[in-house]
C-alpha cells in the first residue's frame, strides 16, 4: 500500500490531511519540521510527500533538497498565495507540485490518483534511458546524437513533476512528439491528451474551443472545452503566440487558479489540467513585441526545453531516415530499401524544414520507387527550398487580390508547403497567412490537400496557358 508522510506544523491542517489521505486508501504519518521529516523518511520510505513550505526549522525545500537523492519520492509543497512564486520556483527544481492554502480536497485527491499503485516511475523512466542509449529511442523519439541527449535527460527530469513546460524549436523539430512524450512519462499517462494550435484556429473560435459555451438552453448540456475535456490529462498548446493577447489574460486566470468560466456563462469550473506550451518564436522577442504577456511567458516556462534543430542533431537524419522507411514499409507490406550511399547523404543537405522535411522527403521517393529509393529527388527537392523565390508573372490588368493569390501560392510552393517559411519570406504573420488560406479554400481555389498549395499553383499556370 503506498505510503504519505504530511510535513505541517499545524496540527489542525495535519490531522485533516491525515484523514483525506487515509480516506484514498493510503498509509499516512505525519510531523511538524524538517528534521522530523527526515527521521520519518529514513523510518519508512514514503511514496509522496504533502509539505508546508514554511516550516520552524527551516522550508519544505530543505525537505525536497534531502529526499532528491533517494529518488523516487515526489514531494507537493503547501503554500499560501503570497508564496505561490517561490512554490513556481521550486517546480524548476524538480518539486512534483504545489498546492495552494485553504487546500483543495478534490486537488489533493487528484495528486494522490497519479501515485502509481505498484512500481517506481522514475526507476521506469531510468530503464528507458538505458534502452535509449542501445537503440536511439526514446518513447515516441527518435535519435542518439548528444543534442538530443541532452533533450532526453531533461524530459525524463521534468515528466515525473506537474511542472508547466514550454517547448522552443524551429517549426518541423517534433515538438508535439516531445508533448506527447512528456505526457506519456508522467503521472497522468492514462489520462486524455489534447492538442489546439493557437495559429490555426480562428481569433473568433478559440475562446470557445478552449474554454468550451454554455447552453442557450437549460435544457441542453453546452459544449465543453479541452480544458474539460483534457481534465486529469495534459494540454499542449501549440503556437502559443499567435494566441489574441485579450485571450491570454484568461489562458493566465486558468493556470493560475487551476479553473475557468465557460463562453456566456459565470460558473467556475475546476481544471486538473497540465499545460505543455510551444512556440517556433523566440518567447522573449514575443514578449518585446507583444506577442505574448509576460505574466503567462512567466508561468507557461516553469520548465523551458529547447528542441535542436535537425541540421544540429549529427548522426540522426540516417537514423530517422530508416525510422520512416521501416514505418512506410510495415504499412503497406513492402520491403521498399535505400539505394547506395543513400542515406548517408541526406545528412548533408541543411534541412530547414527539419524533421517534417525530411519525413516527407522519404515519403516522395518511397511512392516513386518500385524496389529501391533514389533519393536524387528528395535531395533536389530540398535544396530548392534555400534557393531565391522563382519570379511570378501577373498578367495587366489582374486585381490586387489576384496578383496577392499567386505570390502567395508560389511562395508555399517554394518553401515546400512550410508555412513558417513562406510567411516570413512575403513579410506576414503565420496567423495572416493561415487565414489567406482558408479565404482561397472556402472560394474553392485552394483544394483540402497536403499539396495544396502546389496544385493549386499548377492549376493556375494551367488556366494561363489555355488562354488565348
């Protein structure tokens, strides 16, 4: 049966817990200082430590501090809202949580629900590790260069804690794979796991996607939100800078205070939520140019990790090239193989659009090959999307918003489909070119296709060439 200790001084707060606790089916015992503390963790080893942050002989850190090493333990500091910064602090530290005085009984319930019944998860995520370092994977991850190392290293510190993440790489470096992997290697593992891309979805939609709308209707039951549908689970927030700034503040409210209000409703509603947040941004220029607030930047990146971009990662395009070759080939039967010296040349090309790029590259020569990849194609592919934009030709007379169209159009094609790439390339925001478009798709001029944009480019240069 697993096992509590409860760290406070009062002894009121104590003996409450104590029967919580007791009540969730776990053994519990109880003190009231650090030294106490650490006579009881040598007396009986606990599973989770519940601890006030201010103790009489010293902090619930100092408790944290002399536990870290035995491993294993996850300590949740008890602290009131004047401390709630130095509890955010001390989750870079690698305290599992914190809870806020008067506590929640639904909050503490819902840690004591991701205390593993059986088996130690930090013991678990160490055998990974080890796995990793014989087969260059870790969970849905793949590769063994250092920079990538490293990565693991501090993923496998952070999942364990209920700690905010923020993830900061290029567009193309995995970052939803990183989430899913934080998620996967934490406590609530078995719970949901949502996604919402800030940049994709309508300014005018994103309040009621997150946050769900109340019921016109009594008689109805409303939409919930995937803060609701999320709850117990995690929530990756991609783009989190393209997020409009008014909708931040409440984004904020939500983290903060662990619940939120539905669209056209007053009712709070309580979220056992854990946000991973993203952004191809550098955040602190997204800050400057008030792209994001600061308060949130603040609490989103308790635990900031650093995806390396694949032109960094030596030794992993090969890797990952056979990764996706072996995927496509189980899919569809075949046993489909590279051609020499392939793929060891692919690890020479600089790959700007980096991981997304190269899959989509093994994808292309994989459809084209009977037997065998050549690679000259995805090879040529990517080069041209370093290259100098090709020039577009607007026949006197087209409107603006024609001519608009068609360089828009030829400079996704350009850049490979890579919509980071082409927005800044003609001088907008990713959000401005997201909606340019969905206006083309809804006109009907851009097909719902991964090649879109190119189609739709051909099928322009084609309607130009049957004129008269």
């Amino acid at each position: 049966m697993p096992h509590v200790l409860i760290v406070d001084d009062d002894a009121a707060t104590a003996a409450a817990l104590s029967e919580l606790v007791a009540a969730e089916g776990f053994t519990v015992a109880a003190c009231g200082s650090v030294s106490d503390a650490r006579a009881e963790v040598a007396r009986l080893k606990p599973d989770i430590i519940l601890c006030d942050l201010r103790l009489p002989d010293g902090s619930g850190l100092d408790v944290f501090r002399s536990v870290e090493a035995s491993g294993g333990i996850e300590v949740v500091l008890i602290t009131g809202h004047a401390s709630v910064e130095t509890a955010v602090q001390a989750l870079r530290e690698g305290v599992s949580d914190y809870l806020v005085k008067p506590v929640n009984p639904q909050r503490v319930k819902a840690i004591l629900a991701r205390v593993p019944r059986g088996g130690d998860l930090k013991a678990e995520i160490g055998s990974l590790r080890g796995q990793l370092r014989r087969l260059g994977r870790f969970d849905h991850m793949i590769g063994r260069s250092p920079a990538m190392q490293s990565l693991y290293d501090q993923i496998a510190r952070v999942a364990p804690t209920e700690a905010a993440v923020l993830l900061i790489g290029e567009s193309g470096t995995g970052k939803e794979i990183v989430a899913r992997t934080v998620h996967d290697l934490s406590r609530r593992r078995g719970q949901p796991f949502f996604c919402a891309n800030c940049g994709a979805i309508s300014p005018s939609l994103i309040e009621g996607e997150l946050f769900g709308m109340d019921a016109a209707d009594v008689a109805e039951q409303g939409q919930p939100g995937l803060f609701e549908r999320a709850h117990g689970g995690t929530l990756f927030l991609d783009e989190i800078t393209e997020m409009p700034m008014e909708l931040q503040v409440k984004l904020l409210r939500a983290v903060e205070t662990r619940s939120f209000v539905r669209l056209g409703s007053h009712q709070e509603r309580e979220s056992d939520v854990r946000i991973v947040a993203a952004t191809p941004r550098d955040p602190e220029q997204a800050v400057a140019d008030k792209k994001l607030r600061v308060d949130l930047y603040q609490r989103l990146s308790v635990f900031p990790l650093t995806l390396p971009p694949l032109r960094e990662r030596h030794g992993d395009v090969e890797l990952l090239a056979q990764h996706f070759l072996d995927q496509l080939n189980a899919t569809h039967g075949t046993q489909k193989r590279f051609a020499p010296p392939a793929p060891g040349s692919l690890s020479l090309l600089p790959w700007p659009g980096n991981v997304r790029e190269l899959k989509n590259a093994i994808e292309r020569a994989y459809v084209l090959a009977d037997a065998t990849l050549d690679l000259s194609g995805a090879t040529a592919s990517t080069a041209t999307t370093t290259a100098v934009p090709t020039t577009v030709t607007v026949p006197v007379g087209s409107s603006l918003a024609e001519a608009d169209r068609r360089l828009i159009l030829a400079t996704l094609e350009q850049c490979n489909g890579v919509k980071k790439w082409a927005a800044q390339l003609l001088g907008v925001s990713l959000k401005t070119l997201y909606n340019r478009l969905e206006e083309y798709r809804a006109q009907g001029i851009l097909p719902r296709t991964p090649s879109a944009g190119a189609r739709a480019l051909a099928a322009q240069r084609a309607h130009d060439r049957a004129r008269p």
